[in-house]
C-alpha cells in the first residue's frame, strides 16, 4: 500500500516528504515503524485500531463512544496531520506523526483492525486455513495467505492497474470515519458471518482456496483504497495549494 500510494504523489510532495525521512528511505520502508515500537511505547498499543462491535448497528454519530482519549486510529491520523501541517514543530515529531500516519491508514483499512467481537478484533477467534493454525486476524494482516508472499512493488503495480479515475474519486468521498465504517461494514457482514462472539476455536474446519477467493479482492479493493486515501492524505498536507 504504501509503494502504490508514494507513486500517486507529485514530484514537490515526494521532494518534502524526503527532506523529513532521508533520500534513502521511502514510505514502504517507514511503514512498519509504529509496529516495532509497542513494547517500548505501549501507550501507541490502542492508536492501531478502533473496537466498533460488530453486534451492535454503530453509526457515524457513535463513533466517538468508542475512542476515548484519542485512544483509535481515526483520531490518531488526525492528530498526525496536525503536526506535520504545524510549523513549529520539529524535524523529529514531523518524522514520527508521517510513520504513524502511512501506519494507521492501512491499518484503518484492515477490517478487523475497525471492528469488534469481544474477541479482540479476532485475536482469540483461531482458525485452520491450508492446514495452518493461525489467528482470524493475523490471516487478514497476512492479505489472506499464511505469511504474505508477494514482493510489495510487484503487488502495488498490480493492485495500481485496477483503479480508474473514477474509482479513485469516489474513494476519496468522506473521511476517516467514513472509512473506517467502511471497515467496519466488512468485518459486519461478510468476515463475521458464522462466528459466535468472543473467544473461538475453529480450527477443526480447513478454510482453503473458496475462503480465498471470497476474500482476497476485498483485501486487494481495502489496500487500493488505502494507497489512493494516503495519498490524498499526504498531498493535502505537503501539496502546493
């Protein structure tokens, strides 16, 4: 996600983001800072997600309910933009707010990462798929695979070639709780489907290649939005106006 989204950026948005990171890293090789430091800043541990329970009909308007003290990634990303767009802040907060930043949008774009089963965001629901025990969410971190394969430029030039102009734009309607409602929706109504809440074993069913096929385009549709919605995201901040 994050190497499709830098593709989408303008030369001059590109160049600012550089002059914070270093001309030898990228976005794809800062992507995965804010999960490195958990254990040590374990105050980060909550802004990766936000818990909208799936047995409930959670609204826009309810949203809120389930961030307190800022403590989601829906606040978090907005928080973010408030520093990098601050210009008394220093070089060392802007680096940090832009790694959550490309962090938490593709997080906000794993449904389980804006959903809830009181199963921590199905952490505790473990399931067999290709003979492999393994956590429901890890499965979806790992783009449904048991260890995500594909090489991250190969995927992105792929996912890339399906998103039309017009896709794009209606992709970028509303904001981060629009999408992270969108998420939400997913994990409501297609991933969920058959669970009971809370912790769960499953793994005496196989869930194979049909289980892939189901899903892995909604996965590749989330990473597509993801990429466009960052982008967007990081010109809004450093683009020319």
């Amino acid at each position: 996600m994050p190497t499709f989204a830098q593709d989408r950026l303008s030369p001059s948005t590109l160049k600012k983001i550089q002059a914070i990171i270093g001309k030898e890293d990228d976005l794809a090789s800062i992507a995965n800072w804010a999960d490195q430091i958990r254990l040590s800043q374990s105050e980060t541990a909550p802004w990766h997600f936000i818990d909208l329970p799936i047995r409930q009909d959670v609204t826009r308007a309810d949203v809120q309910n389930f961030c307190p003290n800022n403590d989601c990634s829906i606040n978090q990303i907005q928080i973010d933009k408030g520093v990098l767009t601050d210009a008394s802040q220093i070089q060392r907060e802007k680096f940090r707010a832009l790694r959550f930043i490309v962090h938490f949008v593709g997080d906000l774009h794993q449904p389980l990462h804006s959903s809830d089963d009181s199963d921590r965001g199905g952490n505790d629901k473990m399931i067999r798929f290709l003979k492999k025990k393994m956590k429901l969410h890890a499965l979806w971190d790992h783009l449904i695979e048991k260890q995500t394969t594909e090489d991250s430029r190969d995927l992105a030039t792929k996912l890339e070639s399906g998103i039309t102009a017009e896709k794009a734009k209606s992709w970028l309607q509303g904001d981060e709780t629009d999408w992270a409602l969108e998420s939400y929706k997913i994990a409501k109504e297609t991933i969920y489907k058959g669970y009971q809440p809370g912790l769960q074993d499953m793994t005496d069913t196989n869930l194979g290649n049909p289980y892939f096929k189901q899903m892995r385009p909604i996965v590749d549709e989330q990473l597509q939005k993801a990429g466009v919605r960052l982008a967007a995201i990081l010109e809004d901040v450093f683009g020319d106006h």
